[in-house]
C-alpha cells in the first residue's frame, strides 16, 4: 500500500549582491524601498519522487505535535457537549448507560479521525523536506507538489513583474 508522491524542490536564497540596488524613498508612502532580500532560485529546480508507506509514515516524530493539536481540538467541544447534555437535557451520562457509551465511543473516534487528519499530512510534508535535505543538503527549501508547480511558477512570475512595475514607478522622476 505504498504511495508515490512527486514533487519539485527551489531554494529560497538571498539575491546575490551585484543584483542589489540602492534603497530608495518612496514619497508617496513615506518609507525607504530596498531592492534585493530573498527571492527563489529559479535554476535550483529538481524533481522528486519519493515513495512512502504506512511504517514510514507512522514512524514519524510529527505524530506528537499533531496528537496534542487533536486532543486540544477535541476535549473542549466534547466537555460543551457533556456539560449540555448533563446540565439542561438531564442524560444520564453514566459508562453503564448506552448514552455515557455512545458519548465515550464517538469521543474517541472524532479524536481517532481528527489526530490522522492532522497527523498523516504533517508526515508526509517531513518526510519529503527530509528526503530533499538528505539528497541537495540543508538550506531554505520550498516543497511544492507536482500537480501544484504551475500554480506556484505562474504566482513567482507575477511577483516578479509586481516588483519590477514598483521598482520602475519609485524610480521614474516626479
């Protein structure tokens, strides 16, 4: 029952410093525009594919983090829902009643489903960022699924000719 996910790795480096330009006051806004800072490096694109099973990927540490998220998201609705229907709907919420039981029962499998909802996308996200830290080494990188990579360039490309319009309009003289 294993599973391929494929995915493509950019590194999000400083803009090197011959690309940089002076910073420059905007009048309008009043504040000072520096050119440069981080920007993705284009060209540090690689492909990825990485296949994961259900060992792997209960074996990973991200489970704790997302069980605490789950047992949050869980204890207060269920402690409402118990104090309603104890306080004003008068249930007999005892373990030997078949309402304490259900109550119990659908407590834990609303955890149960919540916690894998949580715990199972965390995992497979680690689990990737380590296989492109093991494969490339460590740096800044951003993982972007296959199928959402033209998103992703098309959402680059755009920022890019947002800044280049600002930059060419906070140079222009007044």
């Amino acid at each position: 029952m294993k599973r391929t996910y494929r995915f493509r790795s950019i590194i999000l480096a400083p803009v090197a410093s011959g690309e940089q330009e002076k910073a420059v006051y905007d009048i309008v806004t009043g504040r000072t525009v520096k050119a440069g800072g981080f920007d993705y490096d284009m060209e540090s694109v690689h492909s990825h594919a990485i296949e994961l099973g259900p060992a792997r990927i209960f074996g990973c540490r991200t489970w704790i983090p997302a069980l605490l998220i789950a047992l949050m998201a869980v204890i207060l609705p269920f402690i409402l829902i118990y104090g309603t229907l104890v306080l004003f709907m008068k249930v007999d919420m005892g373990l030997a009643g078949t309402a304490g039981r259900s109550f119990a029962i659908s407590m834990v499998l609303f955890f149960i489903v919540i916690w894998l909802a949580l715990g199972v996308p965390a995992a497979v996200k680690k689990l990737k960022l380590d296989f492109v830290i093991g494969e490339r080494g460590k740096g800044n990188w951003r993982i972007v699924d296959e199928d959402k990579w033209e998103r992703f360039e098309l959402m680059l490309r755009l920022a890019r000719e947002r800044r280049e319009k600002e930059k060419n309009t906070l140079l222009k003289p007044h």
